[in-house]
C-alpha cells in the first residue's frame, strides 16, 4: 500500500463515520429521499469546476450548498408538490452536469469517483469535515431528538425548527461532499441511507443505532477497499455493494 | 389571587383567513380555565397562539414569572423511531440545561414508574403516552399547563385518571392549567373558568352561571344532551 493510498484510505473512514452518524438521523427525520437527491445537485457543481478548471470540491460544495438552501425551503411547505420539485431537480441536476462534463472519463469519475491523487488540502479538508459534521450532530442531537418525536413540541421548548432542519441540511451536505471524491456524486447518498438501514434492523436503542450504523458505515469502506484492491475493481461501487450485502445480512438476522 | 394571564381583542389570521376574533379574557393565577367549542373553533390555535407559537394581532399579557408547560394533542408518533422516554426527556433536560434529577421528578409527577422509561415511545398505551407527554411538560417546573384534549385517544377509565392526575398537579404544585376538552363532564367537576369558543367568544365565566343550555345549542349548533344530568356534578375543590 502506498503512503497516498494510506491517507486516502483515513480520509475516506472519517468520511463514513461521519456518514453514518448523520444517516441515523436522516433515518429517524424521514428526509433520506430528499438527501439522497441532493448529492445528485453536486453534479452540475462538478461540471463547472472542470469547465473552470477549479477544485472540483469547489464547484460541488457552491452547488450542494445552493441545494440545501433550495430544498430547505421546499420542506416547510407540506404540499405533493414538494416531492415532485425534488424530481425534477434530481433529474435536471444530473442531465445539466451531464452537458456540463462532457468529457466521458470525466463524467464517469463524477458520477462514481475514484481515489486519484489527493493533495494535502484535500486531505485536511476531508478531516475536518468529517470531523465538524460528528462533532455538530452531538452537539444538536438532544434538539434533534425532540424535533424528530414532534416538531410542535420542539417549537414550544423553544428550539428553531426550521434553524434546526438548515443546519442538518447543511452538515448533510458537507457529508456528501467529503464522500464525492472517492464514492462520486451517485453513490455519495449510499454510505449515508444503507449502513443506516442496516443498523436499524439489527439495534433496538437509540446509541446502539447511531454507533452500528458509523461501524457499518467505516466497515464498507474498509472492506470494499480491501475487496476492489484485491479484484481490481472500482472503489465506489465495491463500497456500495459492501454496504448493501451488510443491509441484507441486517434483513436476515430480523427473521430469526 | 393575581391577574395570570390577560387577553384582549386577540385575532389570530392562517392562510389570510380570521379563525380567532376579537377574543378578550383574563385569567387569575391557580385558575383552571377549560376551552370548549365545536371542531375548528379556533380552540388549538388559541393555546398555541398563548405559547407564542403563531402569530397575532391584538394582546396577549402572562404574568412576568410565567413558566409554560405544554401537552399538545396526540402526536403521530412514528412507531419505530428507536426513542424512549428516557431520552426524550433527557434531550429536553440536556437541551434546557436542567438538573440531571428533573427527569426521575417529573416521570414520579406523572404517574410513571421508573420501569417505563425505556420503552420505546412507540411501544406505549395511549395512557402510557398521555403521561409521558406530561411529563415531557413538566419538566422545567412551569406554572402554567396548557392541555390540548389531554384524553382525545384514552379510553374512559384511561381518561378518568389523566384528568385526576391534571387536578393533582394543579393542586400540588399550584398550577395553573388551560385545558381545550370536549368533555363537558370535566368542565363542571374541575374547571373554575370556562371559555366557549366559536372564532369569538361566545362565553366565558364559571361554569355553573356560564354554561346555560341556549349558550350551548349556540355554541354547538344544537342541545347537548348530557348537559343536565352532569349539571349536579360535585366540583372539586
């Protein structure tokens, strides 16, 4: 292994822990749909990043921050017409990346990732992110929790629901972003919903839940690093499917 | 005594639309004040409007060492959120920056017992969940309790019980409580105010002198039928 395959390797294991931790929440809020459309909005970020030739974190962070921004909006109105909004930016934001890559190669490291050369902003960034997004949800966990059980109830302990839902948006967001590298706009979404599932099915207490879920999570990078390496295959989707076989296994173990 | 809670010409518009109008009424402290009216009188959006919740025109005055607990109507909760009691009033302790030995008091307050307290919130009765959604409100020691159709989803000995403990509270920790209730029966036995709510006000007073029957075929569009033989009802002190 090399000393760049290693610190990738770091990066990518903080990035899952903080995946899983936010996807237990996401979970528990019901906005798993909504978040997973939204890493699909650091597509057309992507596209402008290669077209500006700019840090790609760059453009996906402007465009998935645009995202949270949008989609908060949409969730205080409670019509149909939220999920259909959701639709047609998912759809529109992979097309227009699409037209905005060009380049095949290019497309298919957006959309699937791939480790590549990761310099040392990249890798401190990475850190950090991960490193912020666990730390605020620990931090915002007991508000969260109230909310998740009854947002009126919430406004009337005299938490901003509707600050308090920005801010998960956002560490969302930052979540996914850390995770685009090397899991691609498509699969960013994966490590944060199926670990997440997994753990759902196999705990029963609220910590045990968060903590399975983070371990589920760093596992699938774990062994999806170590399964792509030794079969030569891409390491995102490798990932994914690690993860998926888990959430199967979670299934399993319910009906016995 | 001392005025608790003081409304006047209180109007409260949703989506451009009056549902509160011209509402005036006070409250003194250790009152028990039960709102009454017909589906879409405006009665929840009355106390939410009280909790600060909505907005208004006109003005709402509580007394400056008012602390407000709130029990809201049945909540939806999603059965298998992996949530207990437990950390539902620990989030709110922690979230408060209340001493860790509120949550053991307000479950004791509540009715509950200590066994309870790790039972998933979807795994409860619906008098289970009453009580923990006071005990959610107690927390934080308020002086008043607002009671959105505390027994909506109890049966009827259930419902006995939760309005027996709302008066032991009130009694105990020197509460005042606002209850919205379709119970008539409770109005008489424990109420000392009661406030009839059609968008306005269409009575407010003691029970007794209040709730004269052309008040309630006013209020409710029609007799109610169990209006006399409740009227007896020996009232609580």
């Amino acid at each position: 292994m090399t000393i760049g395959e290693i610190y990738s390797l770091i990066l990518a294991i903080s990035g899952a822990a903080a995946a899983g931790v936010i996807g237990s929440f996401a979970l528990m809020k019901r906005t798993v749909i909504a978040g997973d459309v939204m890493s699909h909005i650091a597509i057309p970020g992507l596209g402008l990043a290669v077209i500006w030739s700019i840090n790609p974190l760059v453009g996906g962070g402007a465009t998935l921050l645009l995202g949270s921004m949008l989609i908060w909006h949409l969730e205080k109105k409670t019509t149909l017409s939220t999920e259909a909004a959701i639709g047609v930016i998912f759809a529109s934001s992979v097309a227009l990346g699409a037209l905005l890559i060009g380049s095949n190669e290019e497309l298919i490291d957006a959309l699937f990732g791939g480790f590549g050369s990761i310099s040392a902003p990249e890798f401190a960034f990475g850190i950090a992110a991960s490193v912020a997004v666990i730390v605020a949800i620990w931090m915002l966990k007991d508000k969260l929790i109230i909310g998740l059980f009854s947002p009126e109830l919430a406004s009337a302990t005299k938490i901003n629901v509707g600050l308090l839902n920005l801010w998960f948006l956002l560490l969302f967001s930052l979540t996914i972003l850390s995770g685009l590298r090397f899991l691609g706009a498509l699969l960013a979404g994966a490590l944060i919903i199926v670990p997440a599932s997994a753990a759902r099915q196999l705990t029963h207490s609220l910590g045990a839940f968060i903590f399975t879920s983070a371990l589920l999570s760093v596992l699938s990078v774990v062994f999806g690093f170590l399964i792509s390496r030794a079969y030569n295959l891409d390491l995102g989707p490798t990932v994914v499917v690690v993860a998926a076989g888990f959430f199967a296994l979670s299934l399993l173990k319910k009906k016995v | 005594m001392f005025r608790f809670l003081g409304v006047e010409n209180l109007t409260v518009s949703l989506d451009g639309e009056a549902v509160i109008k011209d509402l005036s009424f006070e409250l003194n402290q250790g009152e028990n004040l039960a709102i009454i009216g017909p589906n879409g009188s405006g009665k929840t959006v009355l106390l939410k409007t009280l909790l600060g919740l909505l907005p208004y025109q006109g003005e709402i005055k509580w007394a400056e060492n008012v602390r407000l607990g709130y029990v809201p109507q049945k909540i939806d909760a999603d059965r298998h959120l992996p949530i207990t009691i437990q950390n539902l009033l620990s989030a709110k302790v922690r979230a408060l920056g209340l001493p860790f030995s509120e949550v053991a008091r307000a479950i004791t307050s509540a009715g509950l017992t200590e066994k309870i307290q790790k039972t998933p919130v979807g795994h409860l009765s619906g008098g289970q969940f009453q009580r923990a959604l006071i005990a959610f409100a107690l927390l934080g020691h308020p002086n008043v309790l607002l009671l959105d159709e505390p027994t909506a989803s109890i049966d009827e000995p259930g419902e006995a019980q939760i309005y027996e403990l709302i008066h032991e509270l009130q009694d105990k920790e020197d509460m005042t409580v606002i209850l919205v209730s379709h119970d008539l029966s409770f109005v008489y036995r424990y109420a000392t105010k009661v406030l009839c709510l059609n968008k306005i006000n269409i009575c407010f007073g003691a029970p007794e002198e209040t709730l004269t029957p052309s008040v309630l075929e006013n209020l409710y569009g029609g007799p109610r039928k169990y209006y006399h033989h409740i009227h007896n009802g020996n009232k609580h002190a």
